[in-house]
C-alpha cells in the first residue's frame, strides 16, 4: 500500500524581552538554578500576573509578517495540568482567542519548487520551569528559572508531507523571527523548539490518521531524523495489522528512534478557562500603526531586493540572505564595487564563511568587519593585488596586522602593472622555455598557465595574472608569425 504522511508543528519561539510575561523577573540564560524566579512565577498565593507589553508587540510583529490577522481582543486562559515544574499547576496560555490567526509562509523546497504552509495561530503563553535529571545521582532537580519565560507558539496547519518539509518549515520561521529580532534562534538554549504531530495514511484518503506528538526537538537535523523514523514506525505498525496510538513521544539521538512518554492529552483534559486575573487583551489601532511602522524588511523583500539590486543567482542570494547579520555584512562589502557584486558574493560564501567556521566564529564576531572586507575587495578591483595575493592580505586583517593598504604597503605586495617591465619578463620566459614554446604554437594550448606560473615566479606573484596572459598569447602569437 501506498501511505502519505501528514505533518503540523508546534514551534515554541521564545520572546527576546529582558523580563518574563508577567512578572519582573528576568529572563538572562545559565543563571544559578531558582535565582530567577519571583513569586508571580512561583505561583504564591495573593500575587498577580502583568502582562509585559514587549511580548505583546513582538506577537503582534509576527502576525505582521506572516499576513496574519491580528485580533484586536484575545484572551489568556489557564491551562490546567500537574508537572513537578509547574509550581501553579497550571500554565497561563491563549486557547480559542489567540492573538495572531490565519497566516502563512512560503518555504523552498530541494527541488526548487515553492509551497505556501499555513499557519493557523501564534498565541502567548508562559514556559515551565525545567527538571534536572542529569546532574543529580537518584534524584531529579527542579529550577525554576524559565517558569513564566515569554512564549509564541507558533502552530501550522497539517499541510507539511514530509520530513523535508518540516524542517524547511521550522528554518524559514527560524529565520522570520530572528530577522524580525523577537528571538535569538538559539535552540541549543532552548530558545526556539518545537513539538511535530504526525499521521500517515492510505495515498488519497481525506481522513487523517491518528497521530502521535514529538516532543522538544531543538535542531533541524533532528526534526527531519526523528520525523522520518516516526513515519515509518506507523507504516510498519499498519502494515503489520495494528493500530497506530494517540500519544506524546520522545525522540532519542543516539539510538535515532522515538519511545512513548505518556498518552496524548487532548483539550478538555487542561480544563481551559478564561484567567479570572487577567483582563482581555485590547488593541488599539494606534499601538498596530506604530508597530507596522518599525517593521523591518522581512527575509523575502530582501531577497527581491538582492535580485534586482546585485543581480545574484538565486543559490547565491539564499545564502546571503540566510540572516540579516549576514545580509548586512555583504551590503557593507560590496558597497561601490558596481559591476563586480559577484566578487563579494564569492568572498562572503568562501574565504570569510572558511575563516568563521574554522574558528568558530559567527559572523557578528568577525574579526574583520564589512567595511574592512570591503577596502580589500576595492584593492582586487582596481587591479593593486591579485585574488592571490588577496587571500594572504586577509588572513594578516583576520591576525589584527592592520586594514587592506597598511598590509599591502607593509608587505608590498602591490601588482606590477607596469606593462614595458611585464613585457621584458615575458620575452626572457618564452626565449627560456623554446620547446614548450614550440609545443603550444603547435596546438598545445593548455600550456598557456605553464608561462603564466613562470612569470608569475619570476615577478614573486606580483604581475598582474589579466596582463600577463595578454602579453604571453600576443609574444608567442607573434614569434608564430
């Protein structure tokens, strides 16, 4: 039998605001365990939760950029269950009034081909607190750092057919949020995860299957590996006659196979209701204008942008528009170069993109800046070093020697130019070398970079490689005459 899978995910975006969504408290990463939680957090009895209106905007940008409605009135509910992090026993989230509903994104798939993925809400809630297994012998530690953490979980419609798929989905949202700046992205923090609900069923049957959930997969290689094993456990699970069973499952990496934690909950099993302490979320028109106003240029603009302004190759253009650091930091380097954007573009992917990830270094930690990389490029362009020499100029900026024309001067390292002085060096290589002189006005036209590499020696790398073929295809051209 033919199966098709169907697949929707539930992307917990954590909020980039200093203080948690309802209380003061801050919200800073690795801080001592329970030293960031307030009794708002805790769950005291007596205190009450105010909605931080940071979170609210950056709910709101979302919504924004997706083509979503944004509800003008939604509400906070209580989501009722017991979990050892869970001090209240009950987690403030939205349920049937989310703040952002009905959007969508447009994802790249390998092939090339474009989908557009709904999305069928983005709502606030709270994170949980955390429970520590690892580092205690026998016991489970709880820290409550992360309790009342501002949340979007972003929840796509089931419109996702593979795995592939799903983590297309998860890198496009990934990078909308960090272009957005309501998220750092940083999933090995937990900042950014998500939940995958997955079914199979017969090829053409409208019905959906019964799916199981998958917790907290925080990297795109997992998602797509745990998706993919999940999919072929409820093939074979029908195929061998049984029954595929609703229910929360945990993906392991190292064995790269999913095993059931509990049986899935469904709505009525929180027991939602509306927060008696919190009053309707209204927005008024004037907060959305002000909010459309400091929308930045979303990952699709600037790729449109990057097509019709640098005249990149698509390929070309996803990667550097992958983030907006890196975005920017190519807008830097190839500032005036006019003719010659593809030079940047080959820096950026190559020599820059090796140097950061031979060093670990994200490109907000470059040791050499856009602007810098930028005086180098102008150097290649206006013919003083060769792409050569170019390379030696930017390891020395990466050391700290100094910018482009200090290295340059410092090292001499300028091109000779000087064609009268080129063309005496080419006549001493051609008389120097007859027989391959010979062989290549016989037809032996590769032999062409053999008298290129002689002069190039001959001048220490510093003739200008355009001007010395010019000048070896005129001198044996001409001593074939």
């Amino acid at each position: 039998m033919n199966w098709e899978t169907v697949i929707g995910l539930e992307i917990h975006t954590q909020l980039a605001t200093q203080s948690k969504i309802f209380s003061g408290e801050r919200t800073r990463y690795g801080a001592e365990p329970n030293t960031q939680a307030c009794l708002v957090d805790l769950g005291y009895p007596g205190v009450l939760p105010v909605l931080n209106g940071k979170a609210v905007a950056m709910a709101v940008k979302f919504g924004l950029a997706i083509g979503a409605t944004i509800e003008r009135r939604s509400v906070f509910a209580r989501k009722n269950y017991f979990y050892p992090d869970l001090p209240k026993g009950y987690q403030i989230s939205q349920y049937e009034l989310p703040i952002v509903s009905r959007g969508s994104v447009v994802i790249r798939l390998d092939d090339g081909s474009q989908k557009r993925v709904g999305i069928t809400r983005a709502h606030l809630e709270e994170d949980a607190g955390k429970s520590l297994h690892e580092t205690l012998k026998d016991r489970t530690g709880i820290d409550l750092n992360r309790a009342g953490t501002p949340l979007l979980e972003i929840v796509s419609e089931p419109e996702l057919g593979s795995a592939a798929e799903a983590a297309a989905y998860m890198r496009k949202i990934h990078q909308l949020v960090r272009y957005l700046g309501i998220c750092d992205g940083n999933m090995q923090e937990g900042s950014f995860r998500c939940d995958a609900n997955i079914s199979v069923r017969p090829s053409g049957d409208t019905e959906l299957g019964t799916r199981t959930e998958l917790k907290n997969l925080n990297s795109f290689r997992y998602v797509e590996k745990a998706i993919e094993f999940e999919i072929e456990r409820q093939i074979d699970v029908l195929e061998d006659g049984g029954k595929v069973v609703l229910e929360t499952r945990l993906y392991d990496s190292d064995k790269d196979e999913t095993r059931p934690m509990r049986a899935k909950e469904e709505a009525n099993d929180y027991r939602y209701f509306p927060d008696p302490d919190l009053l309707p979320l209204e927005l008024d028109q004037a907060l959305l204008d002000s909010i459309k106003e400091s929308m930045p240029e979303l990952p699709w603009e600037k790729e449109e942008r990057f097509a019709t302004d640098y005249g990149l190759n698509p390929v070309d253009i996803q990667i550097l528009t992958a983030s907006s650091e890196g975005a920017a930091f190519f807008e830097a380097s190839a500032a005036g170069l006019a003719g010659n954007f593809e030079l940047a573009a080959n820096w950026n992917k190559g020599e820059l993109r090796a140097a950061l990830n031979r060093d670990g270094l994200t490109i907000t930690d470059s040791p050499v800046g856009g602007a810098d990389l930028n005086s180098l490029l102008r150097r290649i362009s206006d013919g003083t070093i060769s792409g050569k020499t170019a390379k030696e100029v930017f390891e020395a900026m990466w050391a700290g020697e100094g910018d482009a024309d200090e290295i340059i001067e410092a090292r001499s390292l300028q091109q000779i130019t000087d064609v009268a002085a080129l063309e005496k060096v080419v006549r001493q290589v051609v008389a120097d070398n007859p027989e391959q002189a010979e062989q290549y006005r016989g037809g032996k036209q590769k032999l062409l970079g053999f008298f290129v590499g002689q002069v190039m020696q001959a001048t220490g790398s510093k003739a200008n490689p355009a001007e010395v073929n010019k000048l070896l295809r005129a001198k044996l051209d001409a001593d074939e005459n």
